[in-house]
C-alpha cells in the first residue's frame, strides 16, 4: 500500500497550490456520472456512486453540479457516454502502472496513452500484465490523533481489514470496496474526524527506489498520466523512503 499511500500525498500536497481546479472538478463529475450509470442514481443501494459523491463534495464541487452529473448517468439529462477503459504500463525501474480513464473516444485515448509513457521513459504493457499485482479496496483516512486500540475497535466490527499510518501520520483504513460507506459511518458515528475516503488499487508487493533520481524518473512517467484529461486514476507500486520524499520537495 505504501507506493499509493506516497503518491496520494505527494498527489495532496500538488493539489492544495493547483490552479487548475476545474480540471479535478471535471475528473470527479466523470466519475459520478459513470458511478450514475452503472449501479443507478440511489445512493443507498449505490456504493461507488457514494463513495465518488462524498468525494466530490469534499473537492467542493457545487451539490447541484454533481446532482446534474447524476441525472446525466441516469439518463434523465442528455450528456456525452463515457466510457470505462484501463491501461497497464511499466515506469522506470520495474515500476507497474495502472491507469483508469473514462473517455468518449477510445481511438484518441490510447494512442495518447501510449505516446505519454513513451515520452516519459515509461512503456505501454498487454491488458492483464499489471492488473495481477492490484487489488480493488476501499481506502478512508483518518484523524491520526485518535489511538490505534479506540480505532481498531470501531472499525474491525464494521469491515475494516487493515490500519496503518500514511504518509502524514494519520490513520489510513483499507476495507472491501463495498464496505468503504460502512467504515466511515461508524468512525464518524464515534466523532472522529474522517479526512477522505475513497476506492482504490492497493498493491501486492512494492519496488523501492532509493535515490531521488529513481524517484523523479518514476514520478516524472506518473505526472504525465495523471495530467491527461481523459484519465482518471493512476496508481503504481513504488515506495519512497521519507528522506528522500524530502528531499523531492
């Protein structure tokens, strides 16, 4: 998990000073439209649906933005169909890429995909050859003044199946993906603060760099895809030491 856990704090600490909000805006109105249109517009008998709501509003994304991207998925609002495609690559170093993107067109997609790997040192892999080393969980972060014993109890009982510190300190929950709502009720029903909580790819075993160098070499193949407008996610299985996380910053 660390490799994510890296890059969503890296990935938080690049957003708070991003001037292109109605970027990230755009990338979570997708995910709530598509969320809409797989498992319907009920939130309650909707986990991803849920889950990608309570994310956009703590983005800020006006309620009434997101109850449009709603009625969009659900087809009750005429709108562009987008469509679920993944990517799999490798960053320097042995570095596995997934990539999650939601595009209208597949044929402009891919070849950008693959031309952005390439640009960067990085290279495109066969559907299958990465996705093995991800698993789909759920992920909620939180409050990390709270004692490991108070929280494990709360969490365990809910679905929780691993605690562990992130890269700032704070608790970090990873659940089954349709448990994530359930998880995050119950710590918030105890007033502990939930800092975000989300789905994600955890992986089943981590590359460590270790120099800075390696560390911009794989980051450098990330950024680019996370840039791209029609991607979504991207999620590698990389650690980086904290000295040398510093040591980027």
């Amino acid at each position: 998990m660390s490799g994510h856990s890296k890059w969503a704090t890296i990935k938080h600490k690049k957003g708070a000073t991003d001037k292109a909000r109605g970027k990230v805006f755009a990338k979570l109105i997708k995910q709530v439209e598509v969320a809409a249109r797989t498992g319907g517009g009920d939130r309650d008998a909707n986990p991803t649906l849920r889950t990608m709501f309570q994310k956009a509003r703590e983005a800020s994304v006006p309620l009434d933005t997101i109850e449009r991207a709603v009625k969009r998925g659900t087809g009750e609002l005429e709108g562009v169909e987008y469509q679920e495609i993944t990517y799999e690559g490798y960053a320097p170093h042995g570095v596995a890429v997934f990539v999650e993107a939601l595009t209208d067109n597949k044929n402009r997609t891919g070849p950008e995909m693959r031309s952005t790997f390439g640009k960067n040192g990085g290279s495109m892999a066969e559907p299958g050859s990465v996705a093995w080393q991800f698993d789909r969980k759920g992920i909620v972060i939180v409050d990390g003044s709270v004692g490991e014993d108070d929280l494990m109890m709360i969490v365990l009982d809910a679905g929780a199946e691993d605690i562990s510190r992130d890269g700032e300190n704070n608790w970090q929950l990873i659940t089954d993906p349709s448990l994530t709502h359930e998880v995050r009720t119950a710590v918030e029903a105890e007033n502990i603060t939930v800092l975000s909580s989300d789905l994600t790819m955890v992986p089943s075993s981590v590359v460590t760099l270790s120099t800075a160098d390696e560390a911009r070499s794989v980051l450098k193949v990330i950024d680019a895809l996370d840039d791209l407008d029609d991607v979504q996610e991207v999620y590698a299985n990389f650690d980086i030491s904290d000295e040398i996380l510093a040591e980027l910053e």
